[in-house]
C-alpha cells in the first residue's frame, strides 16, 4: 500500500506537487509504515542416522494489508492475503514450516 496525497502532509486533492514534496512525503511514509520482516523456515524429519533438521524456506514483508514472501531458492514467491493463507500454500510444497518475526509481529487487517 502506497501513501496517497491526502494521507500524509495533507496536500489538497488536485494540487501539483513538486519533487521535493514527493520526496518528503515519501520519505515520511518510509519512517512510519515500514513492513514486518519475517522468516519461514522448514523442519526436516530424522533419518536412521541423523536427527531433526531445519532449513531456511523464504523471506518476507508483511504490510497492514498484504503479505509478499520470496523463497531463497527462488522457486516460489508472491503476494498473499495473509500469514495464513501464505503458510497454508508454502506447507503444500514445503511441509512442516514455521514463521519467526524479525520486526514485532504486526496487527494485520486480513488476518484469517
């Protein structure tokens, strides 16, 4: 989700702006609603001769309301509608996964 002008610094509808107040707007914007990082990662059943395993499946940024992940093989990757329907996806091609918040977890408006 983008700032629009007349969510930040209240610059009237219609109003030409300049490349200073886009740029202050933006970088305000920035400061105030950046996304939440998040990581996905995958236990790996024991084998007869090793026990648990973990590996790192994807990334992601969580805004208010989306969610985008990016494998770190590349395979998979895209914008979801929530933490939910993103785990419920990954888990059919990755199994037994888990997300860890690197930021504080956000209050998300389409959390399932």
């Amino acid at each position: 989700m983008a700032p629009t002008e007349n969510q930040l610094n209240n610059f009237p509808a219609g109003m030409s702006l300049t490349r200073e107040d886009v740029t202050s707007t933006m970088e305000e914007w920035a400061h105030t609603n950046p996304p939440s990082r998040f990581m996905i990662y995958g236990i790996i059943d024991p084998t007869s001769t090793v026990g648990y395993d973990g590996d790192v499946i994807a990334w992601g940024l969580c805004f208010n309301d989306h969610v985008y992940v990016q494998s770190v093989d590349s395979h998979v990757g895209g914008r979801f509608r929530s933490p939910k329907s993103m785990r419920r996806v990954l888990s059919h091609r990755y199994g037994d996964i888990h997300l860890v918040w690197v930021d504080p977890e956000p209050e998300f408006d389409q959390m399932e």
